[in-house]
C-alpha cells in the first residue's frame, strides 16, 4: 500500500474487493458516464466487480495489467489508477487509466495516484514508457497528465467508443527514465 495523503492509500485490486468497487462505481455512476464506455447494468453488481476482481489479480500475476484502488481510511474505494496492456520487448510500454469519486475531486488524489503508479512501473515493472488518452474536453485530466511529466504526443480520431460514440482523443506519453514529477499534497 502507498499512501496518498492522510485519508487515502493506493492498492493494488484484490479478490473480495466487489462489495466496495460496486459500491464505488453505484455512487460514481453519472459522474463516470461521459468518460468511460456504456456499461451494462450488471456492470454495477457485486458479482460483477468481484469476478472483475478475480480477473484483475490474474492479470496482475500473469504480467498483462495491474490495477490499483484508491481506498480511504474508512475503507471506501474512491477511485482507480490502472496499467493495462503491458507490453515488454522492446516496447516495454503500458496504457494509463484512472478515475477519482465525485466526492474526491480538486484535492490531488488523481495526480498523487498518477505519479505513484508511474514510479511502480518505472521501478517495479521496468517499464520504459505510459501512454493515456483523454478526451478533447476532458481539461481536468489533461492536467493531471501534463502536470505528473506527461507530454502530449498527438491526435488520434475516433480512438475510443465512449458514452456510446467513436471519440477523439488527445494522446499522451510519460517516458519513465526522466525524473518523475510527484504533485503534493493540497491542502
């Protein structure tokens, strides 16, 4: 576990982590939609997340992804930082995905999440770069991206479908070898 601030720490997913993900992902349902892909309604059941779960753990074991909870003292998960579709080789490259709960936004947890898992994956995994995407109005993680090191990279059309429609997307690249920019605290 790596701490965040005083109320949060970053964790891998964990097998018995349904109950709280579909807990999370209940109460973040509307603030999520616009960003992330239709889910269908049994997306949001504890069976669901907690097969989801399962396959995380697998992922995690087998090299092909690992995904962590932002999870409060209270034990709530408050959001998600993922690497997907590690690829080693000569690539030795990852996909970022993150989210922070409606409740927690504009206190930093995203960029301290951002930063750590970029620190895991230069230091852990010995990965040579991270790629993430954001959608063209997505300005809040735009700076979440630019102010942990990354730099944007390009344009890609119709990159991704979400909220049921082909998007653009801004892509951007952190390549770990450069120092990491960890943000602080706010207050």
């Amino acid at each position: 576990m790596l701490p965040l601030d005083a109320e949060h720490v970053l964790r891998p997913v964990r097998a018995g982590d349904g109950v709280a993900l579909a807990k999370a992902y209940s109460a973040n349902r509307e603030h999520l939609a616009p960003w992330e892909p239709l889910r269908p309604e049994d997306f949001f059941t504890t069976a669901w997340q907690e097969d989801d779960a399962r396959r995380c753990v697998d992922d995690a074991a087998a090299g092909r992804s690992i995904r962590f909870v932002i999870e409060s003292t209270d034990g709530e998960i408050r959001g998600r930082v993922n690497l997907n579709n590690i690829v080693r080789g000569a690539f030795r490259s990852a996909d970022l995905g993150y989210w922070v709960d409606a409740t927690q936004l504009r206190r930093g947890l995203a960029s301290r999440g951002v930063a750590e898992v970029a620190a895991y994956a230069r230091d852990e995994l010995r990965l040579h770069r991270i790629q993430a995407a954001t959608l063209l109005h997505n300005l809040a993680s735009q700076r979440v991206l630019v102010g942990t090191g990354f730099e944007r990279i390009g344009l890609a059309p119709r990159y991704l479908r979400i909220a049921g429609e082909w998007q653009d997307h801004l892509l951007f690249q952190l390549l770990l070898e450069e120092p990491l920019s960890v943000p602080r605290e706010h207050p």
